[in-house]
C-alpha cells in the first residue's frame, strides 16, 4: 500500500567509518556529523556520487562505497540545489544541526549499490 508520499532518490558517496555507523542504524539514518563536518552533502546523481567515492574516499580510507536512498521531496525543497562544478555536480547541503529531521523523512533504507577499492 503506497502512502502517497513522493519521494526523491538521493546518493552518498560514503567511506568504511560512516558506513559502519549507517549499518549500526539499520540502514535507516545517517551519523552526526564531527565537529569539522558543518554540512551533510547528499549529491543528486549516481555518476557524481561514484567519482567521490573511487577518486576521494578510495585513497582516504581504502574504501568507497555509493549508497542510494530516498528522501520525502516536500522535505527536501527547503534545500536548495547546490551546483559545485559542472552541470551535474550537484548537492543538497544540509546543515549538521538539521540531519536529525533530514534522517525522519527518509523513506526506506539506506542501499550499498557501488563499492570501489584500493588496488
């Protein structure tokens, strides 16, 4: 039965750290974000989430992975779309004091579709 709710696909681009914490939620929220990390950036394409996760998290940590999850739109358009290079380097920022709410309207759980590894 569909609850009328629509929802937007959204990416992460993620290392082994935040993901373990991910899998601790039961695939349903994502972690505080540290003291450093102001801002959560889920991207709005999967071919952007995979570049950060092999060219970035690969050589930071030995490890990427992409998630894909789904978040309520009408949540989401309070978040302007963020374009950080070329068109379709796209993100939400979503300040850290908010990823408490931001996590109460994913629909569904949080999926590893992409992992990449060091060589």
């Amino acid at each position: 039965m569909s609850s009328g709710v629509g929802t937007t696909v959204l990416w992460r681009p993620t290392g082994p750290q935040e993901l373990e914490l991910v899998r601790a939620s039961g695939w349903r929220q994502w972690p505080p974000r540290l003291p450093d990390q102001p801002i959560f950036y889920p991207v709005l394409n999967e071919d952007y989430a995979i570049k950060i996760a092999r060219d970035w998290n690969v050589p930071a940590s030995g490890t990427g992975y992409v998630t894909r999850f789904q978040v309520e739109t009408e949540f989401l358009s309070r978040y302007p779309v963020r374009q950080v290079g070329g068109d379709t380097i796209l993100e939400l920022w979503v300040p850290a004091e908010e990823l408490d709410e931001f996590n109460k309207h994913i629909v569904g759980a949080i999926e590893v579709i992409h992992e990449f590894r060091s060589q």
